[in-house]
C-alpha cells in the first residue's frame, strides 16, 4: 500500500472552508486556462527562398521569394547557375547551397559552394575542399550553427560556411544514413530547433509519402507517421519548417509543382496552398530574418546621418555708448546693418541721457562765480598799476624842477 502524501491547500480546498476563497479558485481557473490555451492545428508563417530549374529549356536556376502565408512565389532574379540544396544562414542573412552548372558548362571539379543573398546575389565561392566532387550530387541541404549539412547518395556531409572559421569551403564531417532505404526517398529537409533534428517528406513504402527524421549526429533516419492528403509518387524537393509546421513542395504532381502546408504534431492532415508550373529541380530554405525585401530600390532615399539643421543669425548685440573722448563723430561710410528678427532680440529702450555726463548745477554756478572774482581782482590790479604808474611820474617831474 502506497502511502499517500499531504495534499497542498489550494484556494478551491481552501473555499470549503472561507468562503472568500471561493472567488480566488474561479480567478485562478480562468487564468490557468488562458494561459495554457492554444488552438489546435495552429500554424506559424513563414517566407523563404526557393531556388526552382524548369523541366525544360535553360538549365539554370530562378530564385523566387515564397510568402506561406499566401502560398504566393515572387522571382526574384535569374541566378545564372543550377543551384541546389540550399539552406538558409540566419546569422548572416544568406543561403548557401551547391552549384553544380554556371549555365555554360558543369564544374569539372564537382559541386561549386554558393551564397545567395535575400535580393539575389550570388557569389561563387569556389570547389568545396574534401568533397571529392561528390556534393554535385546533393539533393538537400540545411544550416545548423555555422555548418550546411547536405544529403548526397546516402551520406550526410557538413561543410563549413563562416568566413572567419577554419573550415570554411570544407567538408569538416560525413555521416552515413541508415537505413538507406528511408534515406534514398529525402529529396530535402530541414531543422527543427526544439529537438535538433532535420524532418524531411520521403515515401517508406515507395508509395505512401511519410514524415521522415534524421539525426545529424548520428545519421539515423525514422519514419514518423505517414502524411494524409499529400500526393503519392511525388519527389518533395523543397521543405522548410516554421515552427510545428511543414511547408513541403511536390515538384511535380498532377501536372503542376505544388505548395502544402503539413502539420508536424499531426493535428490534421496536409493542405494545398497553391500550385505552379512544374520544375525538375527544387529547393527551399527560410524563414527569413528580414522577410519584407523591396522589389524596387527607392529613387531617393533617405540619408542615414540626418543633417544638422542649419544655425540661426547671431543676435545682433546692442553696442556701448562711446566714451566722452570719443563723442566727436567722424565721417565715415555707412556700415551695413543686418536686420535680426524683432523676436530673437528684444528692443532697447530709447534712452534720455546725453552721451556723457553733464556736471551739476552747484559746479556751474561755482565756476561762474570764481571767473568774475578774477575778473574783479585783474581790473584792480590795473588800476593800482596805473595809478602807481602816474604817482612815480608826479614826484620825478617835482623833484627835477625843485633842481633846476
């Protein structure tokens, strides 16, 4: 007999008892289940690029911009080279994939390592090293970290795509896929990041079309469950995952390349977005980090470092009334005077004072006082002169005349 623990006071075992806590059970109810609720069959969106070669005609690839949401494909550009295997490098906004024709000829030394960025530019990167020209075979292709694992006859190989990194351009690990006979049926896949795997759409019985797993670590592959509502005989050659939701292309069912969007925790069964003229070859990678990617360039675009707005005129400064010294005007030119806005400088009162000091009126009076004192005092001295003058005069003319 297995001894039963204590249970732990809840409100709703705490509402037999207080009644208030009956209210706090029915908010706590309420917010567990809003909390927990999702829709089942929810799916996430995604866009991605798909690189897709026509079964006939020009041997090179178009690359399209795929919005799930729609199931609409916009091309983008002509890229000039049959690309295949290409997986999306969310850390550098780029695809990498396998060249395997540049639209002239093929690679004599094998598959040529390829980048693609989300507008279309591609750039060859040259002949993977360790590949043996073997990965111009490769059917799939994904980005785990800073390496593209690609599916090529029956192995799996990682190439190393950092351009920092010590292997990049080369094979850095190749794993075998077992059992063969579920590997031979992947035509893509890609990664799922809550449990590391790589799903892909193969056919276990050479009929039916499953979900199919592969573990990069070890090469192993799993049949999952078999998919409903997808066509049978159809080589899936583009796969991209968003969230618990498949996006697989059959690239040729029916006449027609179609779009489907497949449920990974099985909730229902796969539906049909949309359809398009069939293709020989197909690869999809995403979902793009920048997934709103302008189909014409602006004719003038904005500056990136807005420009400083332009500085207002100086506030002309009242000047300094001149000094006494230098209150006589001198004839000059008239200067050229700049009209500063009423608003920036505030007016200067007129003022009343004269431009220098006027002495007061006590000083004046003073003043005028002291000149008629010396005035006064020179006539008097005058007179004294004169008359001293004449008095001398007198007394030699008597004393000459009291000698004659």
């Amino acid at each position: 007999m297995t001894k039963q623990q204590p249970r732990a006071l809840s409100p709703c075992l705490l509402s037999r008892i207080y009644p208030i806590a009956g209210l706090a059970c029915a908010f706590l109810v309420i917010a567990l289940s809003l909390l927990s609720a999702r829709p089942a069959g929810a799916t996430t969106n995604c866009v991605a690029l798909e690189v897709r070669t026509a079964e006939s005609g020009d041997s090179t690839s178009t690359l399209l911009r795929v919005d799930t949401s729609t199931g609409s494909a916009t091309e983008i550009t002509q890229l000039g080279y049959q690309v295949n295997a290409i997986g999306y490098a969310s850390q550098q906004n780029l695809a990498y994939g396998i060249a395997t024709r540049d639209g002239r000829h093929g690679f004599g030394d094998g598959g040529h390592l390829v980048s693609i960025g989300p507008q279309g530019a591609l750039v060859d990167l040259g002949p993977v090293h360790g590949g043996f020209g073997r990965l111009s075979d490769a059917v799939a292709g994904a980005v785990i970290g800073s390496q593209l694992y690609l599916h090529a006859d029956g192995l799996l190989y990682s190439v190393g795509i950092d351009p920092n990194g010590s292997g990049f351009r080369s094979v850095t690990r190749v794993v075998g896929l077992h059992p063969d006979w579920l590997a031979d049926g992947i035509d893509d896949f890609d990664l799922d990041t809550a449990n590391g795997l790589l799903y892909g759409v193969g056919t276990a019985d050479g009929w039916h079309p499953a979900l199919l797993s592969v573990d990069p670590s070890s090469g192993t592959v799993r049949q999952v469950r078999t998919l409903q509502g997808l066509p049978a005989l159809a080589s899936y050659g583009s796969v991209v995952l968003a969230g618990q939701v498949m996006y697989a292309v059959a690239d040729e069912a029916g006449g027609r390349a179609r779009l489907y969007r497949i449920p990974l925790d099985g909730s229902g069964s796969a539906t049909e977005i949309s359809d398009g003229p069939p293709a020989s070859v197909t690869d999809m990678a995403g979902c793009l980090d920048t997934p709103t990617i302008p189909t014409t360039m602006p004719t003038a675009p904005a500056p990136t470092t807005p420009l400083p707005p332009p500085r207002p005129d100086p506030p002309k400064t009242p000047q300094a009334l001149p000094s006494p010294a230098a209150a006589a005007p001198t004839p000059s030119m008239p200067a050229a005077t700049t009209t500063t806005p009423a608003a920036l400088v505030p007016p200067v009162p007129p003022t009343t004072a004269p431009p220098f000091p006027l002495p007061a009126a006590r000083t004046v009076a003073q003043a005028a006082e002291t000149e008629q004192t010396t005035q006064r005092r020179w006539a008097l001295t005058t007179v004294v002169i004169i008359f001293g003058g004449g008095a001398v005069a007198a007394r030699r003319a008597s004393a000459r005349a009291r000698r004659g």
